[in-house]
C-alpha cells in the first residue's frame, strides 16, 4: 500500500487501552500473568496479590481484573464492585488463617495518593501489627486513605451518570 492509498480522516486506535487492559499498567500485567507475581485469587471480575511493600503481616491488594480507574473515576453504578472486591479480601484472608475481621483494615489511597492508576483495595490485616510508618500511610480519616464505608457512601451521594 502506498502513502497516497492510506485515509488520513479515520482516527487512530488508542491501543494503549484495549479491551480492559492498558499496556502500561502494572496491574493489567500483573493479573495478565506477564509479571512473575503469585495470584491468589483470579477470575473475570477479581484478582488479588500481595503488597510488595506489606505493611501489616498480611498485605493485600484486590483489583478489578480488567483496568478500572483510581476511586475518582468510580460512580454509583461501582458500588457492588467495591463491595465484591472487600468479600474477596475477606476471603483471601480466611484463607491464611486471618479470623479476627475487626482488626482489618480495608481502604483506598485518594487520588492523587494513589501509586498506581488501577482500582485497588488496601488488605491489612492485623491492622495492630502495623509499623508506625504504615499506621501513617494508611492512616483513618486522612486526606490521601479512604475506608470502604467512605468511599461507598461518597458513591451512594452521587447522581448517577447517564
């Protein structure tokens, strides 16, 4: 084909994002298997793995399988996909022998706190056994970690997106 022959009006595919996947995400590699990293939970909607930087002796992260947003890109309509991602982090943790949920914690790091782009659910657990610098990186009531109740009750106030 020819230079001449090539339409220049049709718009070009943003293959960085195709398909739930965006080619520069960590996460999309990781739950991709192009990462060598240990999924301990993986379907079409979840997949989990753990913190590479733990801040509590179980540290997990649960994301969307498919590329989702920081918690500021969420609408209302996400709401039962924040609370499937908490039912995986408690099932994860029931299955390394983490028995006592109220001394869990489960948050998000608020934009633009946030390290990587892709949705994903903070899991620590025992949320006693936490270093001092972890109490402050996911420290209640702060301007950069929300608790799930938070951020589903900001969702639950917004209009719903058309």
């Amino acid at each position: 084909m020819e230079a001449a022959d090539v339409n220049l009006t049709q718009p070009v595919q943003d293959v960085s994002k195709t398909d739930g996947y965006e080619k520069k995400c960590i996460f999309c590699k990781i739950v991709n298997h192009e990462m060598d990293t240990d999924l301990l939970h993986c379907d079409e909607d979840i997949s989990c793995f753990r913190d590479i930087k733990p801040g509590a002796p179980h540290h997990y992260l649960v994301v969307p399988t498919k590329h989702v947003g920081n918690c500021k890109s969420l609408r209302k309509q996400h709401v039962p996909l924040v609370k499937q991602m908490v039912e995986i982090g408690k099932e994860i943790l029931r299955k390394n022998n983490v028995t006592d949920l109220s001394d869990v914690r489960f948050g998000f790091h608020w934009p633009p706190f946030c390290s990587v782009a892709h949705l994903h659910l903070h899991v620590l657990a025992p949320a006693s056994q936490m270093s001092f610098m972890s109490r402050l990186f996911y420290r209640l009531n702060s301007y950069w970690f929300i608790t799930v109740e938070q951020l589903i009750e900001l969702l639950n106030s917004k209009e719903e997106s058309s």
